[in-house]
C-alpha cells in the first residue's frame, strides 16, 4: 500500500504534532513503504541512501510505539560514526517532541559519565555507535533487556567500518522476539549475512535512485 499522507496512517496525534512542525506534508517513498509494516511489528530491509528521508522512515514508527510507562530503553538505532548517531536521535526527539518519549545518543569521543547520568534518568530509545554501546553494556550502565525494537542503520557502512563483531555481541543480547529493521545504501553479502542471522521473514523494500530525492529538494548539476 502507498500512503499518500501522513494522516492516513494510524498514528497519535502527538506524532503527527511532531512530524508537522518538522515541516513534513507528505510521506518519502521509504516512508510511505516502510511506516506501515514497522508499525505492524514486522522486520524491514530498506535499500536506501541519505536523503531518502530514511530516519525518519524507522524513527517515526518506532516512537509511535514506546510504552511510555515503561521507563526502560524499548528502542535501539545503532549507526556507524559518532554524528550519525547525533543526527539521528535530534531527528527522533524532533518527532517525539510532543509525546513525552525520551532519545539519548551515546557515541565515544564524549565524556562517558555525562551519557550515564542521562542513561541514569530513563530513556527509551538509544542511538549509540556500536563501540560506545558495548562499552555501556559492559559497564552495566545500559540494559537492553526490554528492547522490543532494533535498527540497524547505514548496516554497509557500519560493516565497512568493521564492526560485524560489535553487532553480533550487542544483537545477542537484545530479547530474540525483538523488530528488526536494517537500512543501506548497498546490500553485498555481508549485509545480507546479518539479514539472514537476525531477521524474521523481513519485508524488503527498494528506493531506486530517481525516487529517492525528496521532491522539496531541489537539484542541480
Ligand atoms: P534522511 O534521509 O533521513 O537523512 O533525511 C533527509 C532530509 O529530508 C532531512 O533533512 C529530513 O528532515 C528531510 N525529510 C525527511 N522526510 C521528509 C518528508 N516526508 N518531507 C520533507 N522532508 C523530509
């Protein structure tokens, strides 16, 4: 199904709040094909670039989804450098900016203790880098026990970058009955190794290239 709006599209009212004072009047391609199905609990394989709108593709269903009495971090966005992992959750936060849903980065480079305090104070959706986020499971100061909701962003980049080993120990310690949705610009054998590991019969969805560009946009050459 494409889904023209946003509003035809079962979500709060506080998410639509917060997806309209980001300016958004209707759904990208990723978003109109992947919205829908994350909202209904099934794992999604999205080839898609930067710029597609992809963060927000993940990150609207996933805080329409938080149980905001559960004060445990429910969901979990790793991503390969430490500004991604920035990008990203003030993207969320801007989304979840009237619901109450609390977004936390966690990436090296950064004074640990500041990132325990705010762990600390409850989160539900963490966007770490994988390094950082093993450091913080070590040191008991993340639990990803609750987490009903994974997503693997940029997954090519992240193997690249060489943490295939990072990836597996923190995905073997999130709940098996878990979503998981994984974004990349490109799908080689490694990504679809992950794929086949940590995924249950996922829905696979292709932005070809002429869609991909967000029509507000403009482009030039
Ligand atoms: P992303 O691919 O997630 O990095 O998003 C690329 C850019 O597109 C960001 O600046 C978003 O704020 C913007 N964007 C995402 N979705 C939409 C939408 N539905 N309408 C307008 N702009 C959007």
């Amino acid at each position: 199904m494409q889904v023209q709006n946003f509003n035809d599209l079962p979500l709060s009212k506080d998410v639509l709040r917060g997806i309209k004072a980001l300016g958004f009047e209707n759904p990208s391609p990723i978003q109109a094909q992947s919205i829908m199905p994350l909202l209904e609990g099934r794992d999604v394989i999205g080839q898609a670039q930067t710029g597609t709108g992809k963060t927000a593709a993940f990150g609207i269903p996933m805080v329409e989804s938080i149980d905001l009495s559960d004060k445990r971090v429910q969901g979990l966005v790793l991503a390969p450098t430490r500004e991604l992992a920035v990008q990203i959750a003030e993207h969320i936060s801007r989304i979840s900016r009237y619901t109450g849903v609390r977004v936390c980065p966690i990436y090296g480079g950064e004074k640990i203790n500041r990132q325990i305090q705010q762990l600390k104070r409850g989160v539900h959706i963490v966007v770490g880098t994988p390094g950082r986020t093993i450091d913080h499971l070590e040191r008991g100061t993340l639990r990803l026990g609750a987490v009903r909701m994974v997503v693997l962003d940029e997954a090519d980049r992240m193997l690249d970058m060489g943490f295939v080993n990072d990836i597996n120990k923190i995905l073997d310690r999130v709940p098996e009955d878990r979503q998981t949705s994984l974004f990349s610009a490109t799908m080689d054998r490694n990504v679809w190794k992950i794929c086949d590991r940590y995924m249950d019969r996922p829905e696979k969805i292709l932005v070809s290239k002429d869609e991909i560009a967000l029509v507000q946009i403009e482009q030039r050459y």
